[in-house]
C-alpha cells in the first residue's frame, strides 16, 4: 500500500482532527528523521499511522485486543486510553500491510515510551507531543527547541512533561514510563527535569496575578485551611460588570488549561454576578461590586490569615 492510499484509508478511519493531528506528527517525524539521519519514510509511515486505531470505542479495542491475542497489563486494562498503541500496532499491520518492526514497534511504544527506545521510537514519541496543532501547554516550546539539539535529552524532557502531565490529572503513571524516564536519566547523568504539580500556594498566587493582570479590583488571597476542609485558600476579586466578571473568569480558566488544570467544578457562569472556580485547594470567587458587598465573604472568613499580595504583583 502507498502512503497516498494509507492516506485515503485512513481519513475513513478518524475524525477530521485526529486525521490532521496525524497529518501534523507525521510531518514533524519526518522532519526530525531528516534532522538525525533515520529513515523518512519509516518516519513519514509511523507518524501517519500512529493513532489509527483511536476512534475505536474502548471497549471494542479491550475485545480486539484479546481477540489478537495481545498481553496487557491491569493498567491498561483500567485504563483503555492506553489500549490504542498497543492494537494501532496490530491495525497498521493487518490493515495497511505494514512489515516493518521498526514502524510497528514505534507506534506501539507512541503513547508511554520505553527505556532503550530506537531514534524512529523517540522521533515519533516526541512528535505527538509537539506536532504543529498541539494546542500550547506547559515547557512545549521548550521541548521544539530541545528535539531539535539533541534527541536523546529532548526525549528524557518529554518523559518527564508527560510524568508531571499524569500526576497533574491524578491518573495512574505506568510503570513502563517511569522505566523510560530513569533510564534515560540515568543514561544522561541529568538531575530530574520534572515540571512538579503547582503547590496549592503557587496556584493561588498564579491566580492572583493573572486577575490582577486583567484589572482586578480588591484581590485578596486568604489561607483557609486551618479553617475549613473546603480548600486551602481563597482568592476573591471583584470586577467593575457581569461582563468583565465573565472575562476574567474565562481568561484563568483559559491560562490554567495551558498548565493542564482544570477545574473541578465552576458556578455562576450563567449570572455573571458571581463565578466560583474550585480548583481543589484553591477556590476562586469573582464578584461584581453588589454581590461582593452583600455576601461579604472578606467578613465571613475574618479569622483567616490574609497573604500579603503586593510582592507577587512587583514580580510581574
């Protein structure tokens, strides 16, 4: 089968982004294989082909790969997001007649890595993560600008990225890629990269300068924890309208998805008068000036310490 008929193939088999998604890392893998002298082609076919079973429901691809007789661990069998790799492998064999292991091989290994990778498998793991329409997240710039100095320890900082980006989301982190990530580290003699998980004083201060950076009026931050079970801090602000309320809303919730944070739960959103974000350890209040002055939230928590914000704003 050519390329151009795998092509064809495939938009049958994805959703119009997940097809481009797949156009953009193989465009990338090939031009990382021309970078490091690996085959393009080889390249040019893994990339195109890598999530070409990621449509599928998850259960069907749980059936499939027991139907094809693959060994999966209890990780990935709780968690079927994995299972993709593991049968695109198979798909990209059985239906677009790929024979080359060093093709099926890297797409098997796309989504958790492994220690001892081939440059094809670093190539194509690394264009995953950073294909042209990869919407910006936390050290991606970074990591464009590392794979294009050195393979080995770009590879290493997309390990750890996808580490920080697991335990971020509270997933469970298969061992396979923290297998991969000790040995390269290891193998480089480098200290960990890890982007650590915001502090729940970190994510409030964030918060805090991004309101105060969108005009903001009366921030204040107030640690709440030994207080209340509800969070560990508060921060509330107040906005001069419903509609700049809903912006600055809209905008931290819009920065924080950038780090991959995302709410737990938001209210309000619809009224406009008050929005609460709950992050978890940091609760969010956005008032307008009515609303703020009558539920008094400042007076309600008066026996909470109040951080003092006017170094985090100098920092900026």
């Amino acid at each position: 089968m050519t390329v151009e008929q795998m092509k064809e193939k495939l938009s049958t088999m994805l959703t119009d982004h997940r097809y481009t998604h797949s156009m953009g890392v193989m465009e990338t893998a090939v031009k990382l294989a021309h970078l490091y002298g690996v085959d393009p082609e080889k390249a040019q076919i893994a990339g195109l082909l890598h999530d070409c079973a990621k449509q599928i429901e998850k259960p069907v691809q749980l059936a499939m790969c027991d139907e094809l007789g693959l060994e999966l661990d209890d990780i990935k069998r709780e968690n079927l997001a994995l299972l993709h790799a593991e049968l695109g492998a198979e798909l990209a064999k059985i239906e677009f007649g790929v024979t080359d292991e060093d093709i099926i091989r890297a797409i098997r290994n796309h989504t958790l890595g492994r220690k001892n990778m081939s440059d094809l498998e670093k190539i194509l793991y690394l264009s995953d993560m950073m294909e042209p329409n990869r919407r910006e997240y936390e050290g991606l710039a970074g990591l464009r600008e590392l794979s294009e100095k050195n393979l080995t320890e770009a590879t290493l900082y997309g390990l750890e990225l996808t580490i920080a980006h697991i335990e971020r989301k509270g997933q469970v982190l298969h061992t396979q890629t923290m297998e991969a990530e000790r040995f390269y580290r290891n193998l480089l003699h480098k200290e960990v990269y890890h982007m650590e998980p915001l502090s729940p004083f970190e994510k409030a201060k964030k918060a805090t300068v991004l309101l105060d950076s969108k005009k903001a009026e009366q921030v204040s931050l107030l640690k709440v924890g030994e207080l209340t079970i509800l969070a560990d801090y508060f921060v509330i602000c107040t906005g001069n309208s419903s509609t700049q309320v809903k912006a600055m809303a809209d905008f931290l919730e819009e920065e924080f998805e950038k780090i991959e944070i995302s709410p737990i739960s938001r209210e309000g959103k619809q009224g406009g008068s008050w929005i609460l974000l709950d992050y978890g350890d940091v609760i969010i209040h956005i008032f307008d000036r009515p609303t703020r002055e009558f539920y008094s939230l400042d007076k309600l928590w008066d026996d909470a310490e109040e951080i003092d914000i006017s170094e985090f704003i100098k920092e900026q």
